[in-house]
C-alpha cells in the first residue's frame, strides 16, 4: 500500500474510531506472560469487518522476536485463495505484565490489541481492540464445546459487545 493511502486509511480508522464506544472500561488480563501467548491461534467468532469478510480457516500465528517484538501473521482463506497479512506487535509501554499489545499493519501507525480473558490453561482468549467494534474469540484448536462457546458469548455481551452479530468462520 502507498504511503499516502496509509495515511489516509490510518485518519479514516482514528475518526470513526472516535464515534465507537471504547473498551477503556473493560481490564485486560492480569500476570500476562507473552511467551506463553505465542504461537498459533484459531479464529472461533468474530464481530465482522471489511478485513475479513468472507475468510474462512482463520489462524493468527504469533511469534517472539529476538528483540522483544511479536511477529503476526493473519492467515484466512477466500474463494479457494489464501490470503497472508503480516505485522508486528509490541507490549503496550507502561502496562508490563498485562494483557495489551500495540499491533501495526500498516506501520508506523499501531491499534489496540486487548486480551480480555485468557483461559488458565491457556486454550482460549477473548480479544478485542480500543472499541467495542473489535471482538474476537480465539482458540488453540479449531473449534471449541459449545457449553464453552456459550459461556464466552455470555461474557462478551455483559461487557456491551454485539453478539448478536458474530461471525464463525468455517474451520
């Protein structure tokens, strides 16, 4: 993408990104350790967006650099087609030990990656961004027992998220 159009991109998300309502209310998970965060991630539901409409077999895959920086990649299929976007993350300066990364995709300018809630066991996360537009439910398998994806769903709609309109891709 041209520079200038990441510019304006970037200025279009910050301005409507204003009217939506944030998640500044919502605390992220304590005692987060990214290490055990990375690797891969299946999508299990999402709130929808032009991003990733219509992608099925979604997978996001984290891994640790050397220098203390994430590297993401969103993976999905479209129409038989895989489609790859690649970024970077970092730990939100000033909240060490809690679940809040900076994600960049279009660098330099970098969105909100909130982690709600983080299963002990590690097996599934509620994630979301700086607004209420943003949700997804990740899990390290492909799918998850639906008294689990029931609980969640309850979780996010106390917390003022759409459920109502979740996606769930096709494995």
């Amino acid at each position: 993408m041209k520079p200038f159009f990441q510019f304006v991109f970037a200025a279009l998300a910050v301005a409507f990104g204003g009217c939506a309502r944030s998640t500044a209310d919502l605390p992220a998970v304590e005692n987060f350790d990214l290490q055990a965060y990375a690797g891969r991630w299946y999508e299990i539901a999402r709130l929808p967006h032009s991003f990733e409409r219509g992608l099925s077999s979604v997978t996001a895959d984290y891994t640790l650099n050397a220098d203390g920086t994430v590297t993401v990649e969103n993976r999905g299929v479209k129409g038989g087609t895989a489609r790859t976007a690649r970024g970077k993350a970092r730990l939100k300066k000033g909240h060490a030990g809690r679940g809040e990364l900076e994600v960049t995709f279009f660098w330099p300018f970098y969105g909100a990656y909130r982690i709600l809630h983080l299963e002990p066991d590690g097996s599934a996360a509620l994630v979301t961004s700086g607004t209420r537009d943003y949700f997804w439910i990740l899990a390290r398998m492909p799918a998850l027992p639906a008294e689990k994806l029931d609980r969640f769903r309850k979780q996010a709609e106390n917390w003022g998220f759409a459920v109502d309109r979740l996606e769930y891709p096709q494995p």
